[in-house]
C-alpha cells in the first residue's frame, strides 16, 4: 500500500494490534470503510491511438455508428473500443499505416495546434446501401498521455455494461424500467462508471443514479389540453412544457430543457441534413425505424449550451429553413417520442407516491452496496464481459475497495459564558449527529449588536401575517440574547397599498423609501411575487441604503411551524447585524491568531453577464468577525486577479481587531477542478504570497483546495450494520492521488438514505508542515456557517463565500456599499 509521508499517521498492518490515541489524529474506526472503487490490473502494457472519428453523411444513431465502424475495422483486423457518444476510437495500431496497403490515403493537417493532430481520410464504407464515409483525427500530443488512459478504461467498462444490456443517457448506464401505473411515472435505476489512477494503482468507480419520468407522452397532455380548453391551449402548454426538462427514450442525452415551441412547425417541415432535405417523418424512420403519427403535432426546441455542443446529438445548425439567421446549436425534438423529467408539483406532495419514488432513487448504503456488488456478479457472471477484459489484458479484482479510516476530534464550541459543546470523538453510531438547532434556539447567542430598530414591510393583505412575525421575532429576539435587556425593540410595520399603475416591487421600494432610516428591514415576500420584490429589495437595502434586509415569505408565517421557522430568522438576523451565534474554542485547536479564508467564484448560467470572484476572511480565531469582498472578473473567468490588494486590506482589517497580525492564514479554494490546480498554484497562491511578505513576522501559508463534486462513496460496515460514515472520517491513503497531498473528510453525519460522499481537500501549500493539524482545523472549520446549526461539507468560509458570489452576481449585479462588508449581508 503505497502512503505518501503524511506526518505522524501510520496505518497498521494487519498483525499488529492498534491502540486508538487521541489527538489531532484521531482514532481508528471500529469498522472498515467500503468505497465504490473497483481495482484492477493491466496484465499487458497497452500501446494505443485514439482517433475521433467523423461520419458523412452525419449519423445521429449511436448503434448505426458502431455498425460503421465495425465494418470499416473489418478491413485491418484489429481490436478496438468505441465510444459511440463521443465518436472516439482506440486501437493498437496506427490507421495510417493499415489503410496505405488498401488503397490512397489523403492527409490533410489539422487546424487544431493543441492536439498537433492530422486527419486521415479512410475508405468509403456501405450500410443499407447508403454510402458512408469516415474521417480520423489522430489525437498524438504527449499531454493526452494520461488522459488517454483513464478515458479508455472508462470506454472499457462502459462496453461491458453494454454487453450486460443496459442503455446509455449522457454517461449513465439504465437497467429496466419500473412503473408506478397509478401515478404515470417511470423509474429506471442507473450505474455511472469511470476510471483514474490512485495511489494504490488503476481503479474503476461506480455510481448509482435513477431516472425518472412520466410515462404519458408530451403529445398525450397537449391532446388533454386541447379537450379541456379550447382556447388558449397553447398558452397552458407552454407554461408545461418551457424551461422544463424533458426525456426522449431515443435520445444519448437524459435530459434536454425546452426553450421555444414552434407552432408553426410540424414532422412534415424540412430541414437540410448532411446535403440532403428531409422531413422529421422520413428522418426518424430511416435513422431510428419510428414510424411518427400525428403530422400537425409543434415542434420542441433546445439551444444546446457551449458545453455541450460537442457531443453528438441531432443538432441542426444555420441549415434549418425556419432558422436560417440563428448562429445557435438548435436540437428539435418531436412531443409524441418525448416525455417530462420529474414529478408534477401535487405529485411531489403525495406521500405515498414519494415513499414509493425513494425506494428506487434513495438507496440506504446496504442497498447501494448490494447493488454495485451485484453489478460486480452480472460482469463476472458474463462471458462476452470476461471475453473483452481477456482481450485487452485486464483484471477486475473480486470485490469493491475496502479501507481503514481514521475519526477526528470534533471542535468545542461556545454559545455564552454557561452554555458550551465539545463534540469531541464519536465512537459510536448512536452519538454521531452534529446538529445541534435544539440547544442553539434555546440559549443566547454568543454575541449580538445594539438593536433597537427594525422596519417589517408588507403588503396589506398580509397585515396579519406581519402582526403575528412581529409578535413571535420580538419574543425570540429577547429569548436569544438578539436583543439587548431593558432596551426597547420598536418594530415599525409598514403597509403596501396595491397600486396598479405600478409594478408590485416598484411599490415595495416607494414605501422602503418613505419609511426612514432604521437598523434592519424584513420584508414579507407576497405569494403572488415573480421574485422581483426579493431583487429589488437586496438592491436598494445593499446598493443604497447601506443596511441588511431579510426576506421571509408569506406561506412561511401561514404554516404550522411557523415559529420555528421565525426562530431560525431571528438568528440570521443577528448575523447580518454583525453578532455572533457560537465561536469556537481555540485553546481545544491552537493559541495563535489564525484567518481562515474561502473563496468562491460565480459564473452566470448562460454566460450573459459578468463572473464574480468572492472571497471571506476571518477577523479573529474564534470566527465570529468576518470581512467580505466581491469583485467582478470577465464572463467565465475562474482565477482572481486582484487578490493582492482583498488580502491586504483583509490584513488590516484583521489587525484594527486583533491588535496582532495573523501568526498563520489558511485559505480554502473552492469550486476548481483539477485543471486549475497548477493556475490556482501559479498565479492565485503568488498572489497571496506577495501581500503576506507585506507585513511582519511573516504569517505562515496553507492553502487547500475543495472539491465537493466527488465520484467517491463511503459505506461504514459497523457491528450495526451497513450505515453512513461518522462525521469527522477521514481517508488520507490508497484512494488518494499520487501526485498531490489530498484527504477525504466526511463532515456530516447522513442518516437513512444515500450514500456517504466525502469532500476532497487538496493541500497546495502548507508551510507549517503539519497534516494532522490542516485535516483538523478543516473539519472544525466546517461547524462555522451560522446558517446551519451543526457541520456542513465544506468550510464554512467556502459557503459564505459562495453565497455572496451567488448573491453579488445573480442579484444585484454591482459590488454592495463598503460599510455592508464586515457583515454578512448575504445570508
């Protein structure tokens, strides 16, 4: 077993007795870890070349594809995989080279510098007697080396899941569909597979996902529609079907979400393909043999993201007749072969029907674990699957991966000078939950603000509603500590008139304006609102007023929990005022004066407006103070560029209330792949270097990087059964990468359903030189986002940072007044 020297961590072996420690490095856990990684071994060395490989006239079906390819290879004689979604082909010997006996070869040099690639026009191929042509790009560039490998392998597994009989969506494998006749619903379990390298060697990894969809076509409810309503059907369609995602059994890709219905299109409109005019009737039947009904059905349109354009779906460009201006990648879908994704809104309030949805898409981890190794017997258990491992030298071993894990030392938390929970080490299973929202709405904060003054806007049909907020948050607010004793607490309440000449949130901000100054502003969000009243209310309280808002909606207060839910308002008040709700005790982690940092980038979805680059410090140790920046960067860009300058003024901000510089600063970079690493190394972590060598004693660095999109599952095998990792595991060997200094950290503790996924923290700098210590003070840092009462997966940093992104880039389009930055505004 292959361990990079991580200090003071040592695993046992298995004849030797282990005595659990405390510490910063935690103690073993009772059970053994099973991952959903399959190991196996490369029994040859495989000497590849991958081609892409383009077919003309185009052929939108993955089988007709393969059916190409096989005929065209039958010429050379050679093995090979194809991946009949990204069109990409592996074989051990050079085309160029086996097609040159066969006849003229025309090679033309690519327009691609990065691969450094070349293409190789093969020979004319037949398939029901059309003619077929087939174009290689050589992909030889020494930076695809090891990219090359782990995708063939993934090809690899991907054919034997094929074999096995299961369809493809997008890169997940469907077995058989189930139904839920009464409800219309069909459920179709599914395995997603990949392979990477680790520490310990080539590893598969699996996944489990569902898909879900109704039964009943989209062609079926525009039928219902038309019966119902005879006029206006179009407009009620419409409101069905756009920006809703659908599913369309013939299609590679799961889901597609519908942005325009064309009327004034049909099966029988033409549209121009690989030279040729076709209608949408010929087409399907030549390309997929479905014979299509109804003529005078609409036509569904997609506009593919730039993300996706790569793969192969029936995309038709600027040759459509009816789209002849439009420079957009357009995917057309028929409403009698397609379905809605998802669940109905009144369905997903039958509890029934979701009991019985659960029992296919949220698995317990036994029923993940029984499926994967399932899986794992239908692939040992197939001869064409055993055929093809044979054939390209590969060994699956006999089971899944299982590890030994270690469990950290929860932080001890302060809520006031009696109130305290230190979380310590859970060493069983029954006292391993990390939420703790009963002692936090029941004890006084730990730190609050002079607040006196709050104005509650609302529309005056909710009065009442406000009356009973005002009534309950002043009670809490005193319960809590919010508010101070012996200080009054005006709540003004402030009625908006329905002025119909006037757009509902125009008439919010009249009255915000006309109410006066005060500390606080909560606004009741009608339950007619579009979400304009949100939007415009952050804008003027943030952009102009320079005082935090709280938005809590009408239906909230009307429900029977209402004050709990009010409850958990009055703490996020005292938040954005600038308290405190715990802190943690840093005589049970280190003595010195730390800033713990998270940064987070947003990106629009459509890529239309401007990225903004967040990033939160800490102003004490105890993370009870905290300092915001937001700055705007061009669409999509990732990195940040001015962080000499949010570090700088984060540095004096922590001095003017510490009166000390920091003695370290540890920094989490979220939301990065692994693509970014070097730039984030290279161009962030210099940037950081550069304001620290500004002050002295120099402060030491850590930087660690968050990945909480993980292909990676834990499943605890307990003397209790198969359950949920417990909060504070930590996995630091053999799934690890060679290359880096990453761990695995489970933070929350999951009941019931679902599997454990960890969050992978790769440490890109640590000169204190100290694991135990980042890997601890990382799941400490994880209890520190008020907003929950108990851990999250990530920093609590890294979550504040994406909120004011989120909030700075989808909201309120400009960076908020400089008093709002040493609150957190955001929450």
């Amino acid at each position: 077993m292959a361990l990079k020297p991580n200090p003071g961590i040592r695993l046992p072996d298995d004849d030797i007795v282990t005595q659990k420690t405390n510490g910063f490095g935690g103690i073993l856990n009772d059970g053994q870890i099973q991952t959903n990684s399959l190991k196996f071994d490369v029994l040859k060395p495989i000497h590849l070349f991958k081609y892409r490989v383009k077919f003309s006239p185009e052929l939108p079906s993955p089988k007709r594809r393969l059916q190409v390819v096989q005929q065209f290879l039958g010429k050379i004689a050679t093995k090979f995989l194809f991946d009949d979604i990204e069109n990409a082909l592996y074989v051990t010997l050079d085309i160029e080279v086996a097609l040159a006996p066969l006849g003229q070869v025309m090679k033309f040099q690519s327009s691609d510098n990065s691969e450094s690639s070349s293409f190789l026009l093969g020979n004319t191929t037949y398939i029901d007697d059309c003619e077929v042509t087939l174009t290689f790009h050589a992909i030889t560039a020494p930076k695809f080396v090891v990219q090359l490998k782990q995708t063939f392998f993934t090809v690899l597994f991907r054919t034997a899941l094929r074999f096995l009989g299961l369809s493809r969506h997008n890169d997940v494998f469907y077995d058989t569909v189930s139904t839920i006749p009464k409800c219309r619903i069909a459920i179709q379990p599914g395995i997603q597979v990949g392979s990477r390298e680790n520490d310990s060697g080539s590893m598969f990894w699996l996944e489990t996902s569902a898909l879900v969809w109704r039964t009943k076509s989209i062609l079926s409810s525009l039928h219902e529609m038309k019966q119902m309503t005879l006029e206006g059907f179009e407009i009620q369609f419409e409101k069905l079907i756009l920006h809703h995602f659908i599913f369309s059994p013939t299609r590679t890709q799961s889901y597609f979400e519908v942005d325009v219905v064309r009327w004034d299109l049909s099966p029988l409109t033409t549209f121009q393909v690989s030279g040729q005019w076709k209608n949408f009737v010929d087409y399907y039947f030549e390309q997929y043999g479905i014979k299509i009904k109804d003529m005078s059905q609409p036509l569904l349109i997609t506009k593919m993201k730039h993300r996706n354009i790569n793969q192969s779906y029936e995309i038709y460009h600027c040759q459509d007749p009816f789209i002849a201006s439009s420079s957009e990648n357009l995917v057309v879908h028929i409403p009698e072969l397609c379905y809605l994704s998802g669940l109905r809104m009144e369905s997903k309030h039958d509890d029934g029907l979701s009991r019985e949805i659960k029992k296919y898409v949220n698995l317990s981890p036994k029923e993940i674990m029984a499926t994967m190794n399932n899986l794992l017997d239908r692939i040992n258990g197939s001869k064409a699957c055993q055929e093809l491992f044979q054939e390209w030298d590969v060994k699956l071993h006999s089971a899944f991966l299982f590890l030994q894990s270690r469990v950290l030392a929860g932080p001890k938390l302060i809520f006031n000078s009696s109130t305290s929970l230190d979380f310590g080490i859970k060493e069983t299973f029954l006292n391993a939950q990390t939420d703790f929202m009963k002692l936090a709405g029941s004890t006084p904060v730990y730190s609050a603000v002079l607040f006196h003054h709050s104005i509650l806007v609302c529309s005056t049909e909710d009065e009442t509603l406000a009356k009973v907020f005002k009534d309950v948050f002043t009670t809490e607010a005193r319960k809590l500590g919010v508010a101070y004793p012996g200080v009054h607490l005006d709540v003004k309440i402030v009625l908006v008139k329905n002025n119909h000449e006037k757009a509902l949130d125009e008439n919010f901000v009249t009255a915000i304006r006309k109410a006066g100054q005060t500390q606080l502003l909560v606004v009741i969000i009608p339950r007619r609102s579009d979400g304009n009243v949100y939007r415009s209310v952050k804008k003027l309280c943030l952009l102009e007023l320079g005082i935090p808002s709280q938005a809590i909606r009408a239906k909230s207060i009307e429900c029977k929990g209402h004050v709990g839910i009010i409850q958990k308002v009055t703490l996020q008040i005292n938040c954005k005022l600038g308290g405190a709700l715990w802190s943690l005790d840093t005589n049970s982690l280190e003595t010195e004066a730390i800033m713990t940092v998270g940064i987070d980038t947003y990106h629009d979805r459509m890529k239309r407006n401007d990225s903004v680059f967040a990033a939160v410090f800490t102003l004490n140790s105890e993370c009870t103070k905290y300092y915001t920046r937001t700055v705007f960067q061009a669409v999509g860009q990732e990195t940040g560029d001015g962080l000499v300058t949010l570090f700088t003024d984060a540095l004096f901000e922590f001095y003017k209330e510490c009166k000390r510089w920091p003695s370290k600063v540890v920094v989490y970079r979220d939301g990065v792949s692994n693509f970014y690493l070097p730039i984030i190394q290279d161009h962030e972590i210099v940037q950081i270097q550069r304001s620290l060598n500004l002050i002295s004693p120099k402060p030491k660095l850590v930087v660690v990087l968050i990945q909480k999109h993980t292909t990676d599952r834990f499943m605890l095998m307990h003397s209790e059964g198969v359950m949920n990792p417990m909060p504070g595991t930590v996995v630091d060997h053999t799934i690890t990468r060679t290359e880096y200094q990453d761990f695995y950290l489970v933070s929350q503790m999951l009941r019931g359903t679902g599997s454990g996924q960890p969050t992978r923290c790769i440490v890109l700098t640590d000169e204190t030189n100290d694991f135990n210590s980042v890997q601890a003070a990382t799941f400490a840092a994880s209890f520190t986002y008020f907003n929950w009462h108990g851990s999250v997966r990530i920093p609590g940093v890294c979550q504040y940072a994406h909120k004011a992104a989120g909030l700075v880039g989808s909201v309120l389009k400009k960076e908020p007044l400089p008093r709002m930055e040493r609150q957190l505004y955001y929450l």
